[in-house]
C-alpha cells in the first residue's frame, strides 16, 4: 500500500509530539518526583460559551492527574497505555479506529492486595471509558486525532459540483450516480481542486438527502448536498467548516423541528460539549438554522401570543423578531393535522434543558406536563446560545403546541414542495436563523 | 443456708428420699440432661478439689458407653485434687446434704448435692453403683469404695472398700458412675460445657474422651492460678434472726461484745459497743441469756448501721486479667484480646466481683448481628442456658458497638465472670443472673472498659489497613506505567525499564510511608494478561 506523503507528515509530527510529553513525564520519574499529567478539564462546568467568537470553547481549568492519587490512579494508568498504543500504531504506519484502540488495550492486571487475595482488573471494560481516554490524550498532547491517523466509522456523505484529491486520487463528487461521496475520517487530508455551487445545504435526514440527491436538487440550485446521517461525527463537520472557510459558501441546515435537531444545528455552529477542546477547528459559526422552523408550520400568529406572554422575562425587545406583516404558514390546517406529531415527555425536557425552565413555564399550558416539567427541571436555566430572541421565539412554539415534526413531512406534501419551493423559498427570504 | 427444702415439713421422708422424687429440681429432668449435669457435677468438684486449693489441675473426663443394649453410660472423672479422708467418702458420696462447702468462701459446689443426686439417678436407672479411688497428699495409701446410697436413711451402703499402698506420689480422686443417659443428643451440650470450662481454666490440663472415641485435649497455658478464696465471716448487713439464734446457740463467747466482734467482719471494739448502745443491750451480758426479741433488735440495728466497712472480698477467687487473657488465647487464638477485673463491690451485704475479657479476630467465630457472642460465667461456672434473660446479655444488648468500630457480625466474644459469696441467680435453673443494679452497673463499666481498648486497637488496624489499600491501588499500576513509558521512548533512548520501576516504588513509598519492599512485593505479584 502506498502511503500518501500527506500522511506520513502527519505521523512523524505526532509520533515527536507523544515522544517529548512522555519524555518529560519519565524524566520526573527518574529525578524521584511525582509522575502528573496536566490537561484541560473536561467538563462542562469547564466549557464556555464565548459570546464573541460564538463558538464552544474549553476553559481555561487544569486538571492534574497523578499516579499517586487513588482516585486518579487508574485513569493515568490508562492514559499511558493508550498512549503507547498509540504510538505503537504510528510508528507501524497503521490506521486504528477507536474500536481497535479499545480491543488492543483491553487485557486484565493481576495483583495480589494485602491479605495475598488475587484479584484481576480490566484495563478498561467499556468502550466508552477507552474512548474517554483518547480524549484526554488529545487534549494533553494538543493533537487531536486525526493527526494522529486515528479512524472512526464513516457517516457523512456529500454530492455536488466539486472535484477533489483523496489520498492520491482525484473524486468528481459530482459523479457518484444514485450513491455518494463518504466523508473520510481525516477529511484534513482532502484538497478542494475544482468547485462550482454556490451554496451547501446540510441535511440531517439520510433519507431526505437521497430523495433530493435523485431528484437532481444539488444539480438545479448549484449547490453541494450533505448529510449528517443524524448527530454530525467528527469528519462532516470539519469537511463542513472547510467548505465554509476556504471555499466561502454560504451553510443551511435543515433538520426535524424538533429539541434533537436544534441540538444538531448548534452542534455544527458551535460546537459540542464533549468536544468543547476541537470547536475552533470544527465549528462554523457561519452555518444557519434553514427549517423546518416552527413557524413555518404553526405561522407567526402563535409566536406573537407566546412573545407577549414572555414580556415579563424578555421585555418588550422580544418583539423585534417578529416580520411586518406576519408571516403564513407553508402547512394547510389540514396537512398540519395530518403531520406533526405530539411531543414527548423527553422532548420536552430536552427542550428546556436548552432554553430554560422560565420560558416552558409560562408557555405549557398542559397542565399534566407543566407538573412534569416543574418535578423534574425547575431552575434549568438553559443554554446561552439558545437564549437569543430567534430561538426563543422558535422553541415558544414547540411549547404552547407540544408538537413536532419531522422534514420528511414536508417531503410528503411533495418532493417538487420541498425542493422546489421550500428550501429556495427560505434561501431567497433570508428565512433562516443565525 | 440450704435453699432446698426445710426439714420440718418433710420430716417423714429423707433428704435422699426427697431429691430421688424431685431430682428434676437438680437437673437430672431427662436423659439428656442427666448426663450433662453428672459430667457437669463431677467436673467442678475436681476444679474446686483442684485451683481452691493451690493446685494446678490435671483434669481427665471420660464417657463410655456401659452397656451393649442400653443407653448405660459411664463417667469417669479424674483428678489431681486434695482427694477425701477415707472415712468422709462414703458420707460425701452417700448422705445428700453433706458437703465440706458449706462456709463463706467462693466455690463452685456449695449445696452438698451434686455427686449424690448424680449417684442416686444412676442407681435408679442402670442399678449399678458408684466407685470413687481417692488418696490425700499425706497419706500413704489409695482408697477405694463402692457405694450405694440407702434412699430411705440417706446413708451410704458401702458395698466394696479396699486400699493399697501408694507407690508413686499420687494425690487426687476418681469418682466413676453409670447413668442412662442420651449422648447423641447431650453430646453438643457437654462438648459446649467443657470448651467453656476451658476457656477459663487455662492453667488446667483437660482430656475428653467422648464414646465415640473423640479425644479433646487443651493443654495448660499459664502456670499461674487464681487467688484462692478465703473463708471468712458474714458481714453484718447480710445478718438474719436465724443466722443469729445459731451463733448464739453454737457459740461460745463470754460476753454479747465478743460474740459480735468475733462473729463478723468490720465489726471491731468501737463499732460493737455503738450497736449494743443503740440496741440498748449491755455488751456484758452472756450472749446465751439474750431472748430473740433482743437479737430481733440487735439485727435491726446492725441492718440499718450505716458506717460498716463495705464487705470483704477475700472470699471471692476472680480469674484475675491473666488468666482470663491466657484463656481466651488457648480456646481462641484472637488477634486481640483484653481483660479488667473490677475492683470488689457489694450488693445487699455480699460482695462481688465482675470481671470482663474480650476477644477479637483470629479463630474467633462470627457472632449474631445484634450483639457479641457472649461466654458468661458465676463463680467460674459457665452459663450456658437462659442467655436472654441474663442481666449480662442485657448490658452487652445495650452497648452500641459501631461506637467501639464493631461492625457485627463480628469475630468478637465477651466473656463476663460475675463472683460473689452468693450469686443472684434467676429462678432455681441457676443458668441467668437476675438485674441487680450494682452488678449491671459493675457489668457495663468494665465492658466499656475492655472494648475502648479493642476501639483503640481497631481504630489503628483500619488505619493500617487503608494505608495498605492504598499502596495496593497505585503500586498495582506501575508496572503497566513502565511499560506504556518504555515503549514511547524506546530502551535506545536511555530509559531503563528496571531503574523506572524502582523510581516508582521509591517515590509510592516515600508518598505513603509504606515501607519499599513491601510496595515491591504488590508490584512484583502483578501480572499483565493479554
Ligand atoms: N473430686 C473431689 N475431690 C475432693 N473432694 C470431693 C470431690 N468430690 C466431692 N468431694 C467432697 O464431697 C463433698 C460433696 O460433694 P457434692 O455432693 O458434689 O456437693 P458440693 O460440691 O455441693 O459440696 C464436697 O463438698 C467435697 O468435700
Ligand atoms: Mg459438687
């Protein structure tokens, strides 16, 4: 196998990176100090939302974990041995994925404690707690990795006018006939070569990306059409954040009307929680909310009666977001009944977790749920990007209706509807939010 | 004294007549108890022949099965004791109500009763009579008896006697007697006894042969034996209107001063002449011309003196702490084990002494969640019956152990021995000791005592152990450290995994204060699987 010289550049940076951060560690060992690694904290409390930049970023907390503590003990343990395995798999030009760092990993350590008992303890059980592990080498070492040619499964997928070199091939994304493009797990390692669209729209829906896909939607509007296959991995978002840097193409998201989707659409703006320490690199504050949007089914109508309920908590400013005259629905009464869906209990509570106990409150009018939620969630006060005027105007909907709804819906009122009027309808309005 | 019956109402039939119809009232209820409570008598009157008199015993218990068809047992109990005169044996083992226990001195016998209605149950059920071969220090034969006991005179009818010359320097006596009995089902109960009786005799050497041929052998452990008790005098607060007729009638003191001063303890010239005073009796007279009205008042007044020393307690022989320690250790190995003997105390004239030994961990079994296990003991006696309604059971129920870091169930006994000139049993069973407030109170504080010893001693073992854990759960770790670290940088780079490994048990050890070499010892047991 022939290995691109994009790769082996890769390799040979992260292999000196691992060697100097370990060297140093061994070199306290060695003077009789105490072996500590120190990293950011992970963790939510550790994550801020930088208004500025409006991204998710990791704080500036440090945590140090010792060898000598019993609480961080086996965690340093683990870290050094994923580290070496690691190693082991570049130094060997191979391409693990998580998966495999997990099984290679994963042995059992006999000991024997005070009373001459053996006992035997997994290196790690779970591929989670491995998983965890990769991401604190990661943020120890700077690198994340992708540099250091770690794999994860392919989600994404992309059609378009756009021609690129992977590896040493060259891919015309335009021609994939009725299949498309997987979106690599070192989509760094991709060159842009040839372009011509004028925008991207990024769907949520496998499904709907393939019913557009065949009905020629990226050919006819010029533009490169992706999807994330549901929560975005690692890979669609910083091929995402490519397009929107270097090739300056404006992003739409379209995902469900629903908690879950809005959660995806912040995910690619801002960043995740998880994985607060990569939103720099992955995020694209660029990217905008193209629907389905509440109001897009239910109207602005509903939006104004909630807005005037929220007048305690918002002021008056909140009606500013409001379009002169109102804006109609794109559902009949009708077509509405037939497609939205009632919201769970879960959805629910998702949605306040990420606009605030206060809002739901004074807008529930179910009283069964209102109960629910005060039981469960009182005090929640939300996520500061989801506190903005838009959203809040958007999600008020979701709760004097309890309902959702899902893009495929506005595919069964017609395919021609979502593709034809819809979407360009949105695009051409500036209907979307930021 | 005698609990048992008064004569006067049953002065048609005989002491021995008497307890062949009640013998329940003894013990021997059943088959099973019966041969508990023979092996039971026979075995304290080789201890009290024994460590009452200064001797470390050599104590051997054998029970064998008599007869082919029948449940016979025989039960041979041998001593190293003072032995009997040969003219008292046959009154000792054949006239109930003789005894040579009967003043004011700890023991363990103390009604003239035991061996005789063992004797008499045997001869009722098996016919066959008792034999006892038994020699004194000074003498220079061994005597030998066989007896009957004439239920109607209660008188002994000696069958056999005979006596040879001794030619070794033998002392002790042999007392061999057959019972119907029901060893399978007393076999537990007897065993149970003889642990017991072990566990506070650790200066005696105790054989057991079972029938079926089990042999239990606990050696002796300390040379050293329990104070004997001293006989001494009643105290005056203890003194009755009969207990005074008979000094009078008995004794033979020329004036009602001397009589007093010689007839009790605590009471000297002073403290006489004030209780004649106040009783208004001159302390000239001759005690024999006092009528019962003025001895009537006399004990009034001695009942309600209030300046009498308290009683003495040189007739108590407690086990004392080595003893109790020593004890435990042989039947039980503990990894702790502490013991207090109070200082003497009185109830109601009769003074006493509670004594309270601990043990914790080793062979010690595990006890119930709700309280210790508990060995009790009355004048050496162990109590194996009626635990729940004994005041001891009582004060351990009320202890909060966690308070002392017991966590039951735990491996932990209590042992209390409670001795006193009378022990005030519970009900005729004599198995519970009733609630008398200075002995539960006696009971706690030495309890309390000996267990803020096993806190203090458990407190630092759980500190020693957490500081092992500890060592145990960073030191298993290192050598999957040094082996992630020599793979980064490679044995070309100058990183030795041998001088890594020893930096990282240095610095654990140095961090934990546990020794090197025992972190070595978790590191070198480590071993990585694949
Ligand atoms: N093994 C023995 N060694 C010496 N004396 C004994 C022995 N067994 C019994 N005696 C004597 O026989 C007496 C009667 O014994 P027993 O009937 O058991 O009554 P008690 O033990 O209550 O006095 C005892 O008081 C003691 O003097
Ligand atoms: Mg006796």
């Amino acid at each position: 196998m022939a290995i691109s010289s994009v790769d082996k550049y890769a390799r040979q940076k992260s292999i000196e990176i691992l060697r100097k951060k370990f060297a140093s560690i061994a070199k306290r060992i060695l003077e009789g100090k105490r072996p500590v690694l120190i990293m950011p904290k992970r963790v939510l409390s550790n994550t801020i939302y930088d208004m500025k930049k409006k991204l998710l970023l990791l704080g500036p907390e440090m945590k140090r974990r010792s060898l000598l503590d019993v609480n961080e003990a086996r965690k340093f343990m683990q870290t050094l041995l994923m580290a070496s395995i690691i190693y082991e798999a570049l130094v060997n030009d191979e391409y693990p994925t998580i998966r495999d760092l997990y099984y290679r990993g994963k042995h059992t350590i006999s000991y024997r404690d005070i009373l001459g008992r053996l006992h035997h303890e997994n290196t790690w059980d779970e591929q989670r707690e491995s998983d965890a592990v990769i991401r604190d080498i990661e943020v120890f070492l700077g690198v994340l990795r992708e540099e250091m040619l770690i794999l994860s499964k392919e989600k994404g997928k992309v059609v378009g006018n756009l021609v690129i070199r992977s590896g040493d091939d060259v891919i015309d994304l335009s021609k994939m006939g009725h299949g498309a493009y997987a979106i690599e797990p070192t989509p760094d390692l991709i060159e842009f070569k040839d372009i011509d669209a004028e925008f991207v729209l990024v769907v949520e829906k496998d499904a709907v990306f393939q019913q557009l896909h065949r009905y020629g939607f990226w050919k006819k509007y010029k533009a490169i059409l992706i999807t994330s296959a549901g929560q975005p991995d690692r890979a669609t978002r910083r091929f995402v954040r490519r397009l929107s840097e270097e090739l300056k193409l404006p992003i739409y998201i379209l995902t469900d009307a629903d908690p879950y989707g809005w959660y995806i659409y912040s995910v690619f703006k801002i960043g995740s929680i998880t994985l607060s320490y990569e939103s720099e690199r992955l995020a694209t504050p660029n990217a905008k909310f193209i629907g389905v949007s509440m109001t897009d089914i239910f109207g602005e109508e509903e939006a104004a009666k909630n807005i005037k309920k929220l007048t305690s908590i918002f002021g008056k400013d909140l009606k500013n977001v409001l379009s002169k005259p109102r804006k109609k629905p794109y559902l009949s009464e009708k077509e509405r009944k037939n497609y939205i869906i009632k919201a769970k209990k879960k959805d629910v509570e998702r949605a306040v977790e990420l606009v605030g106990y206060d809002v739901a409150d004074k807008l529930i009018s179910n009283p069964e749920i209102k109960k629910y939620i005060r039981q469960r969630k009182m005090g929640v006060s939300g996520y500061p990007w989801f506190r903005t005027p838009e959203w809040i105007k958007e999600i008020s909907i979701f709760f004097s209706k309890l309902a959702k709804l899902e893009i495929e819906a506005m595919a069964s009122k017609g395919l021609k509807f979502l593709a034809d009027t819809y979407i360009p309808t949105k695009i051409e309005t500036g209907d979307w939010i930021d | 004294m005698s609990a048992a019956a008064p004569p006067e109402r049953y002065r048609a039939i005989s002491p021995a007549e008497f307890f062949y119809k009640y013998r329940e009232i003894a013990g021997f209820s059943n088959p099973v108890r019966a041969l508990y409570q023979a092996v039971r008598e026979l075995v304290e009157n080789a201890l009290d022949a024994t460590d009452s008199h200064g001797i470390l015993p050599n104590i051997k218990i054998i029970i064998e099965k008599a007869d082919e068809n029948r449940e016979f047992y025989r039960v041979t109990v041998e001593d190293n004791g003072i032995g009997l005169p040969p003219h008292v044996v046959p009154e000792a083992f054949g006239r109930v109500l003789f005894s040579s226990k009967y003043i004011l001195r700890q023991t363990r016998g103390m009604f003239g009763l035991g061996a005789k209605v063992a004797i008499l149950y045997g001869q009722m059920t098996t016919g066959r009579p008792v034999e006892v071969i038994t020699s004194q220090p000074n003498l220079k034969r061994i005597y030998y008896f066989k007896l009957r006991i004439d239920i109607n005179k209660n008188e002994p009818i000696i069958i056999e006697r005979g006596s040879w010359r001794k030619n070794r320097d033998w002392h002790g006596t042999i007392v061999s007697m057959t019972l119907e009995g029901d060893w399978s089902r007393a076999k537990q109960r007897i065993k149970d006894y003889i642990l017991r009786t072990a566990v506070v005799t650790p200066y005696a050497n105790i054989v057991f042969i079972t029938p079926d041929g089990e042999i239990y052998y606990y050696e002796r452990v300390i040379d050293k034996l329990p104070r004997p008790p001293r006989e001494v005098k009643p105290h005056p607060y203890g003194v009755d209107l009969e207990l005074m007729k008979r000094i009078r009638d008995n004794g033979s003191f020329s004036t009602v001063k001397e009589m007093l001063m010689k007839s009790f303890q605590g009471i000297g010239n002073v403290t006489a002449s004030s209780l004649l005073e106040i009783a208004g009796i001159s302390p000239d007279l001759n005690p024999k011309s006092l009528s019962d009205k003025q001895l009537l008042e006399l004990v009034n007044v001695m009942k309600n003196y209030k300046r009498f020393r308290s009683p003495t307690s040189e007739a108590l022989s407690p086990l004392g702490e080595e003893v109790i320690k020593a004890g435990l250790k042989r039947i039980y190995e503990p990894e702790f084990v502490e013991a207090v003997t109070r200082k003497p105390s009185a109830y109601q004239g009769h003074p006493f002494i509670v004594e309270v030994g601990i043990a914790y961990g080793g062979k010690v079994p595990l006890s119930n969640d709700k309280y210790p296990t508990l060995l009790r003991y009355a004048n050496k006696i162990p109590l194996l019956y009626d635990e729940g309604s004994d005041v001891t059971t009582d004060v351990v129920k009320s202890i909060s152990w966690e308070q002392y870091l017991v966590k039951l169930p735990a491996p932990i006994i209590v042992l209390v021995h409670i001795c006193s000139t009378k022990v005030p049993f519970k009900g005729v069973g004599k198995e519970s000791i009733a609630d008398v407030k200075e002995i539960r109170s006696e009971v706690k504080l030495a309890i309390q005592e000996v267990a803020r010893k096993l806190r203090a001693y458990l407190s630092k073992k759980l500190k020693e152990e957490e500081k092992k854990k500890r060592v145990v759960s960073l030191a298993k770790y290192v050598p999957e450290v040094v082996r992630a670290l020599t793979i980064i940088l490679g044995d070309g780079r100058g990183v030795k995994a041998k001088l890594l490994e020893e930096k990282l048990v240095e610095i654990v050890s140095l961090r934990t204060g546990i020794p090197k070499d025992e972190v070595y010892k978790v590191v070198k047991s480590v071993e990585i699987g694949v």
